[in-house]
C-alpha cells in the first residue's frame, strides 16, 4: 500500500472507532487522536470550541462526536442562502450549525469517507429536524460536487489528515463559485518538527504528524489559485499540553513534547476564490 493508502487507512479506522465510541460509550470518545475512553472536555485541542447557545438543541451524539479543533461555522460568517460544504464532517456538528445559520434558502453539505461516522452524521440529522441538509460519502481528494457549486467551503481539523492535500485545495477551489470563501480550523506548524512525529501513522491519524507548517500551507494555498490568504492562530499548544496527546502512540512524550514545545497550533485559515 502506498503512503497516502496507509495514511488514508490508518484515518478511515480511527474515526470508524470514533463514531462507534460515540454510540457506545455515551459521548466518551477519543478526541483528536486521544484513542479509549477519553473524555473530550479535558483535551487540549477539541474543548471549549463552542458556545452553549450554539450547542443548543444538538443532538447529543453530534457534540460528544465532535473531534475538531476550532468553530469554523463561526469563521465562515455564512449568511442566509448560501451553499456551504465541510470537508470530513464527522458527526456533523458543523454542518447542522451550517445548516442553521443558512436557514431554509441555504444548504449545508457534509462529505465524509466513513460508513459509521456518516451513520451517525444521519441520525443527529434526523434529529435535529434539519432539511436543508445532504451528507454525501466520498473523499476530500475527490469531491463529488459540481464545478462552481458552493459558496463556502469548511472544515474541522481535518485537512491535515490527507496525505495529499494539493489535491484537496485543488479540488476545493474547483467546486467553489468565484468570489466563494474557504474558512478552515486546522493544526498548523511553526518551525522544524522531529521526525518521529512525521513517521507515526498513529499521530497522522490524530490531527498531529500530517499538519503542515504555516508558510506552506499559504503556499498551497496560493498555488491552488486562492487569493486573501490569511492563518491566524487560536491555540497554540505547550509541551504540557503536547504530552497529553502524545502519551498512548509510543514515543519518548517527554523528549518528543519539548521538542514540539509551542510549535503545534490551531488556526483559521482563511482565503478566497478571486471572482
């Protein structure tokens, strides 16, 4: 299997475990990468990411499955009619959000790879009570949206899962309308990053070993044809906080967490499709 197969594989289990864990477990999950029996109130990266007005009325199971690392329904600013798509999303918190916030003339997309989280995705659909809403199964590599169909693309700590994300970016500006808006929450990297973490399938697979570092992802951005590129950090984690999710994959956490000591963050990443 090649890397990105391995990688999209070690990804696609994790989150199958995730949405089990969810039913399971009573909103007990692995957050982020956590793995077991984690409580996500505690983690540095998935808590205290949403207002408990916007909980409101949510489903259960679409907050206890929410496994991101920012609130990118509040980044996005979307307005009532809008067509809004998030990439990999999960249990579908952001989507319903979404789906709020675009009311009836609006529509909010959720596309995601996994059987059990687009399950799960469904039932807190149904719900909610939500009907401008549409989960599709298929891969951010490969959105099975039309060319200039959506007015705003999201996403929740998911990017820096691909193992090719010149192709995500790509085929995000493609189903955008010109003028269209990507507003993503991401882990995003300042500076050098020990190997170890780029080695391990087991950190790609929790929001870690795959995020890029701040200047490429601008890059890319730019490459993919993005103009008002913007990454502005929201949370930028310490070793203390860095051990936490590097305790259960198998590596040295104390070497490893002072060597990543303020370099991993959470951002919004902002940038438009020039019209």
């Amino acid at each position: 299997m090649s890397d990105q197969g391995t990688i999209k594989a070690a990804v696609k289990e994790r989150y199958a475990q995730e949405a089990l864990h969810v039913r399971q477990a009573a909103g007990k999950v692995g957050c982020c990468g956590g793995g077991g029996d984690v409580t996500c109130s505690g983690d540095p990266i998935t808590s205290n990411l949403y207002r408990d007005d916007e909980k409101e009325g949510l489903p259960a199971d679409a907050i206890a499955a929410s496994l991101g690392c920012g609130n990118p329904t509040a980044l996005a600013e979307l307005r009532p009619g809008e067509v809004v798509l998030d990439l990999g999303s999960g249990g579908g918190i952001d989507v319903l959000l979404s789906a709020r916030r675009v009311g009836p003339t609006g529509k909010a997309y959720g596309l995601d790879m996994t059987d059990e989280m687009l399950a799960l995705a469904r039932e807190n659909q149904r719900k909610a009570g939500l009907d401008n809403v549409e989960f599709l199964k298929g891969e951010i590599e490969n959105i099975p949206l039309p060319d200039n169909s959506v007015d705003v693309i999201i996403s929740n700590c998911v990017i820096n899962l691909s193992g090719d994300k010149d192709r995500v970016l790509a085929q995000a500006f493609r189903v955008l309308k010109p003028g269209g808006r990507l507003a993503v929450s991401d882990i995003v990297v300042r500076g050098e990053v020990p190997h170890e973490i780029r080695r391990s399938w087991e950190l790609w697979a929790g929001c870690v070993a795959g995020a890029l570092e701040e200047s490429e992802y601008c890059a890319k951005l730019a490459q993919a044809g993005f103009d008002e590129i913007e990454v502005e950090p929201t949370r930028v984690y310490s070793a203390s906080q860095a051990k936490e999710f590097l305790k259960d994959v198998g590596l040295d956490a104390d070497f490893v967490a002072q060597a990543v000591d303020g370099k991993f963050m959470s951002a919004f990443v902002r940038a438009k499709k020039p019209a």
